[in-house]
C-alpha cells in the first residue's frame, strides 16, 4: 500500500479545468456556489467539490482555505462542508472563501486514500488536494494567491498541518483546529500520531496556530500535548490555544457558534502577526448580515442520542433524527406537534432551515428538538 501510495505521490498533480454544479439550497447572503475542480495526476483525473464564498466585486480577494473533518462510515455519504460562520467571518475582512471536499468525499470522484495506520501518509495525501486547488486558483484573477491562509477541522486540520510541509509560496500561516486522524485498531494509535506530527514540524516553516479542548473525543489532552511537543521540539512554530471544555464535546467547538468566542479573537490576532487582513472591512458590512436564529438554553430534556425521546414524532422521524446525529456541527432538528419533523446541517443558519424543512408539514407549529450536541426541548413551551 505504501510503495504504491509513493508512487502515486511522484506522478504530477495539477488542476486543469473547472465546471458547475449548483445545488438548489445555495445561500445568496454568502455568495455561496460550488464549483469541480478537475485534479490530473498522472494519466487519471478527479474532480473536487469545492465550495466558494466570496465577497462581491472582482478582486483580487486574499483566500481562507478551509478543509473539512471525516464523519464515520463511508466518505462518499459524507455531506457538503458547508462551514457558514467562518465564512462569514473571513468575508468581513474581504477574504474568499474555498472549502474543498477532497477526493472520495461527498461528490468529489476517485476513492478516499487512507494509507491504513501510517497517518503521515494520510495527511501528505489529503494535502495534494489542498495544492491541486490552489494550483486552480492562482488561474482566477479574482484570488490573490500570494496571500493565503489555510485552516482544517479534525482531518481537515491534520490535513493543513501535512500541508504546511509544501505550502504554496503566497501561503502565509496554519489554523489546525483539533486535527488528528484516531486510529484505534492500529497499535499505539496515539502515540504514532505525534511522532507524525514531530515529521511534520520538522518540515514546516510557516507558523501556525492550534485549538484543542479537554473534552474532545477523539484526542485527550495527554493526546494533543504530545502530538504539540514533538512538533515544537522537531522545529515547528506553533501556538497552543487549549480551551478547556466546550459543550458536550471539543472537538466541535470549531463549528458551533458558541465556539466562535473562543477561536474569533485567536484567529484576528494571528492574520495579523502574518501580515494577513486581520479586521472587519466597512466595504464588507453586509457580510455581519442579520444574527442567525438564536439558539433556545440547552434542556437536559433528554439524552442527545436517545431517540426514544423525541416527542410527537414516529418511527421514521426517529430514524431521521439517528441519521442527524451523524451529520457535522453545526447543525439543528426540529419537530411538531402534528408528528412533523426536519433538519439541517451546515451553512450559515441551520436551525432557521431546520425549522423550514419542518414547517413544510409542520402547519408552522415546529419547534427545535436539538442544536449542536445539546438538546434544547421545552415540553412546556407554547
């Protein structure tokens, strides 16, 4: 498998052409569309769902590159990243805004290469698709790829750490916002993770910025320190913003919009210390747009994973709901007293599209069930 990842890794990887595809949810308020970005490598080719904010006017727009996590089970059932808030937060300061799915993800083609326990494999292939798109970028002359910063959640932000060891020339610094790849049937999971991540600082010039909470199921503190440690102590410039807890898990703080108080302040301070657009632009406004829906308090009505607890609803609005909890934070679901039920994920301001996709049988009675990781059902509301 490895020798023929290497030689996979050797042939020349470029991104040639593009076309669109244009979902029908698309959010106007973002400039939000979706573009394939057709990758060669070698003799094949794939293409990458890739989708774009960008602000109004033509440019050239300095670029957030954002890379999304991998949700259990297979990667092609995975949806559309669709990371709302931190676009709307690199808008205001005249970024464009490009969220690839990358190969075997979603309805980007070609198979998910995972290079079985090495890890560091993993992430060096994950990251040709971080190239392959900005390779298409430096065609735009909307994007001014000589300003660049690149950012991941989960897989996504090992995959930016990976990437920093052969960054493009106008990439400027790494947001890695609880990256990692858990592999528990291999032996020593974690350790290996963190000498992988030593390899990676040894390699990496670009400075880069960490976040990782207490809670995080998927890697513990003594997990992120030592995956940290080795990378500081192997020539990595790096900055470990450890939060504590967030929620009922860390590892979704990044897309939670309770998170952003965390990671908003962060962020600013490090676009500035990379000479990178670091404040809201007036010529931007729009992008602060109306605040989404307001999240009701977190209830303790129930289990978040309980099905069986969902008032009103029958089976099929039980099964529906096992299927949301699959889906990536942020996201919200909604219920009626007439057994109504719908929900959404991603985007700007899934709980007001929850409450829509369940208004349509709902007779506008819907109410949200859950937000996040929270259940925020009030039986006694009105």
């Amino acid at each position: 498998m490895l020798v023929w990842l290497s030689r996979w890794l050797a042939l020349g990887i470029c991104a040639i052409s593009t076309a669109w595809a244009q979902p029908a949810d698309l959010d106007a308020a973002l400039n939000e569309s979706v573009r394939l970005i057709t990758k060669k490598t070698g003799l094949f080719s794939t293409q990458l769902e890739t989708t774009l904010y960008k602000p109004d006017g033509d440019g050239p727009f300095p670029v957030a590159v954002i890379n999304h996590g991998k949700a259990p089970g297979d990667t092609r059932f995975q949806s559309r990243w669709r990371p709302g808030l931190a676009a709307r937060y690199f808008l205001q300061r005249g970024y464009a805004v490009v969220v690839p799915m990358r190969q075997g993800f979603s309805k980007s083609t070609g198979s998910y290469i995972g290079g079985g326990c090495n890890v560091e494999s993993n992430g060096r292939v994950q990251a040709e698709d971080v190239q392959a798109v900005l390779d298409y970028l430096a065609t735009e002359p909307w994007a001014d790829v000589s300003r660049v910063v690149v950012l991941g959640q989960s897989h996504g932000g090992w995959t930016t750490l990976a990437y920093g060891t052969k960054p493009a020339a106008g990439v400027k610094g790494l947001i890695n916002f609880a990256g990692g790849l858990r592999q528990e049937s291999c032996v020593n999971w974690a350790g290996v993770l963190a000498t992988a991540a030593g390899s990676y600082g040894k390699q990496t010039e670009l400075p880069s910025l960490w976040f990782y909470g207490d809670n995080d199921s998927y890697f513990d503190p003594p997990t992120f320190q030592a995956m940290f440690d080795k990378y500081q102590a192997a020539g990595g410039h790096a900055k470990l913003v450890a939060f504590g807890k967030f929620g009922g898990d860390a590892h979704a703080m990044f897309g939670a919009r309770n998170g952003a108080a965390i990671w908003q302040p962060e962020v600013t301070r490090f676009l500035a210390s990379i000479g990178l657009p670091s404040a809201p632009d007036p010529a931007y406004a729009k992008f602060g747009g109306a605040l989404p829906t307001p999240s009701p308090p977190a209830t303790g009505f129930a289990p978040l994973e309980d099905e069986s607890s969902l008032p009103h609803v029958r089976d099929t609005g039980r099964a529906a709901y096992k299927t949301y909890l699959s889906k990536t934070i942020p996201r919200a679901f909604a219920i009626a007293p007439n057994a109504a039920w719908g929900w959404a994920e991603g985007g700007d301001d899934p709980l007001k599209r929850a409450l829509n996709n369940c208004n349509r049988n709902g007779n506008g009675a819907c109410r949200l069930y859950s937000v996040d990781d929270q259940v925020v059902w009030k039986p006694d509301a009105p």
